[in-house]
C-alpha cells in the first residue's frame, strides 16, 4: 500500500513539474495565463471504517487552474496591436464561414490580403456594428462580424456650408469706382478687401470661393458679394451692419451661393452653400483680418492610417480629414472563465461550465478598455515559478526515497529464513 501512497505522490509532483515547466516556456506568450496545479489528499473509508486511524492512501491533481490576472502591457509600433486593460476577451472567428468564436487575450493583429484584421493564426477580429458616428447597433454577439478594411478611396463631399469670422476697418470709406457684379475681375478699386477660400463640388473638384467686401456710404455698413472662379454675375450683396460698438447686433442671415452643374463645367452636380458670417465678426480700427473661416466639404482622400480608441472603437483615417468608423472591438466574458476549455494558442473555446458569453463595449460594465498599440504580456512570474520547480522537484525526490525505504523494508522481510 506504501508503494501506491508514494507512486500517487511521484504522479503529483510529476503534475507539478509539468505545469510549472509550461509556465517557464510560455513566459514570453503573449496574452499566456499561467497554471496552477491543485492537489487533494485521498481517503478510502467504508462505512464501517475505523476513520481515527485510517491512514490516507496519497494524493490525486483534483484541477489545473488558470490564473487570469492581469498581464503587464508592453508598447508596439504596431497600432492594430491590442491590449486589454482589464476583464474580457477578443472574440476570433477561424474562418469567414465559420458559426464558432474562439476567445484570447493575445492582441497580435495584422492584415491579411484581403484586408481582414486577423491575428498570427488568421483568425478574424469579430466587431461589433456601429453607426457613422461611431455608437453601437447592437451588442450580440451574433451580429458582430470580421472587420474589414476600406480598399477604396475616401468619397468626396460636397461643399454645402462655408463660415467667417473677420474684422473689417472702421476707417474704411467707401469705393470712388461702383462695384461691377458683371465683370469676372472686378476693379480693385471698387471693393475694399477680398478674400478667397477652397471649396469643393460632388466630385471632389476644387473651386474658389472669392468674397469682396464693399464699404457703403451708410455708417457702419457693408456689402458682401460672392464669386465662385471667375463665374459671373458675382451673386449678391450680403449687406452687414454693425453697431456703434462694432460688433453685430444681430446673427447675419446666411446668404446662398448657387452654382449649376453647366458654369462647373466638372459633371459635378450643382453648388449652394450657405455663407455665414460668424456674430463675432467685428468693425473695429484694424486692419481687416480673416480670423477664422471653414467649410464642411472634402475632396478625394487615401487610407492614411487605422486608430483603435480605448471603447474599441475602429476608425479609418484618410488624407482627405475624414475618418470613417469601422465597427467596435467586441469584449466578451464569461461567469467562469476558468472552466473554459483550452485549444491551444492562447485561446479558449465555451464550455457548458464556463456560461454562455457575456458581450458588451470596451470601458463600459465590467469589461477592461483597449490599448491600441500595445500587446498584454504573459503573467507569468519567473521567480514564483522556479521556486515552484524546486518545491516540486524535491517533493519527487522525498516520494522516491520513500518507495526506495519501502523496498528496503520489504527485502528485509523476505529475507527472514
């Protein structure tokens, strides 16, 4: 019976070598969660036993236990690299056809040919659906889907509002030389100041808008007329009046800059934008300055770059100033994650144990945000661990000096003549 009793305990220290010895090697894989062996001694009582001196007949591995503690995050120059800080796990689908989600903390992305976010397995990232402003559709994880990147070019946008914000000289007296709304180049000396500024048509063309600011005989009061290129006739006036202050009394009603798709001449199709002049344009004695001016179109952009924030959030960013939202890094978590089961890769698959998967949003509820450019290392202590390999190596000596005792007791036995 002595030789089973130590036999169990070789097992078990064998079992303590082996999941030590896998922490070791794995202390560099990342996303890895480290082991641990747990033991319970055994006792075969019957019924009828004498239970105050049963002796126990060894020990049995009663679990392998994972430990999901957090890992400590090391920065990449990869900015599809992801890490977790805090609860969950990145959902992968094997293939694009594939119903199954194998789960990891290991953020190692890269793009594959087709342009999927895949990890170094060729899983796909599963993403949660967004709108174009980047709130969530849904947080099933049924509607999340691999993400894809943008092969084509961002679309241009069309002009449709334009604003200003300007000072105009208080000491400006109006033009000797009439404005003349006809001309494609108007006098100099029948505008005070002008000023010009990008916009754009449906195709992504560039025009010039063109305002010249006209000084009237009123006091205080101006004209502002708008040329787009050199059409004509140049559209206007917008007429501003300013109070004694020189500041607006009231907000300037827009004025509407029209153009048909024939004076383009791009195939675009036609313009109005809206010109507003901002409230806090002023008439002080300064020299006119255009303090701030925008407007809300774009031309044809490239895919510059990928950003992944914090929520999960995907966004594609062109050279055109727009960023487009892909989808939202799905987290998912589990009411037992350590009765998930293990497929190798630092991955784990749902079991009937483990509960069906919880999904949500990155940073919202119990899940951890994402750190973009950044991979979780493994949680692995070295020193721990390889004072967990002397513990278990010298548990596997004791057991074998007490089989080595048992068999000198029992040769001792057989030789009694």
């Amino acid at each position: 019976m002595s030789f089973n009793t130590s036999i169990t305990g070789i097992n078990a220290a064998q079992k303590d070598l082996d999941v030590t010895s896998n922490n070791i090697a794995n202390a560099n894989s990342t996303g890895f969660k480290s082991s641990r062996a747990q033991f319970g001694d055994i006792y075969a009582v019957s019924a009828y036993g004498n239970s105050k001196t049963a002796t126990g007949q060894g020990v049995l591995t009663e679990a392998v236990q994972q430990q999901f503690t957090q890992g400590s995050l090391q920065f990449t120059n990869n900015s599809l690299d992801l890490a977790i800080s805090g609860q969950g796990f990145f959902a992968f689908q094997p293939t694009l056809d594939s119903q199954q989600s194998v789960y990891s903390r290991a953020g190692a992305m890269g793009v594959n040919k087709d342009g999927f976010i895949v990890n170094a397995e060729g899983q796909y990232l599963k993403a949660l659906p967004v709108n174009t402003n980047g709130t969530l559709k849904s947080t099933s994880l049924a509607s999340a889907a691999p993400i894809q990147l943008p092969v084509a070019a961002g679309a241009p946008q069309a002009t449709t509002t334009v604003t200003q914000s300007f000072n105009l000289p208080a000491s400006a007296t109006a033009p000797t030389v009439a404005f003349d709304p006809t001309q494609a180049t108007p006098d100099p000396a029948s505008y005070t100041q002008a000023n010009s500024q990008q916009v754009y048509d449906s195709l992504g063309n560039t025009h010039t808008l063109t305002s010249y600011y006209v000084k009237t005989a009123n006091p205080n009061e101006w004209n502002v007329y708008y040329q787009l290129d050199t059409q004509t006739p140049i559209q206007g006036p917008s007429t501003l009046t300013f109070n004694a202050n020189g500041q607006l009394p009231t907000a300037p009603t827009p004025y509407n800059v029209t153009a048909t798709a024939a004076s383009l001449g791009t195939g675009a199709a036609p313009l109005s934008i809206a010109v507003t002049t901002q409230p806090d344009s002023t008439q002080y004695n300064a020299p006119f300055n255009m303090a701030a001016q925008s407007q809300n179109g774009n031309t044809t952009g490239q895919l510059t770059g990928i950003s992944v924030g914090s929520n999960g959030l995907i966004q594609a960013s062109y050279s055109n100033g727009q960023s487009i939202s892909l989808g939202a890094v799905a987290l998912v978590n589990f009411s037992a994650p350590q009765s998930l089961k293990q497929v190798g890769n630092n991955s784990w698959i749902e079991t009937v144990d483990s509960g069906t998967p919880n999904v949500g949003q990155p940073g919202t509820g119990t899940f951890g945000q994402i750190q973009g450019g950044a991979l979780e290392q493994s949680n692995v202590n070295i020193t721990q661990e390889l004072v967990n390999l002397i513990t278990a190596q010298r548990n596997f000596q004791a057991n074998a000096q007490a089989i080595q005792v048992d068999k000198t007791a029992s040769d001792s036995v057989l030789q009694i003549r």
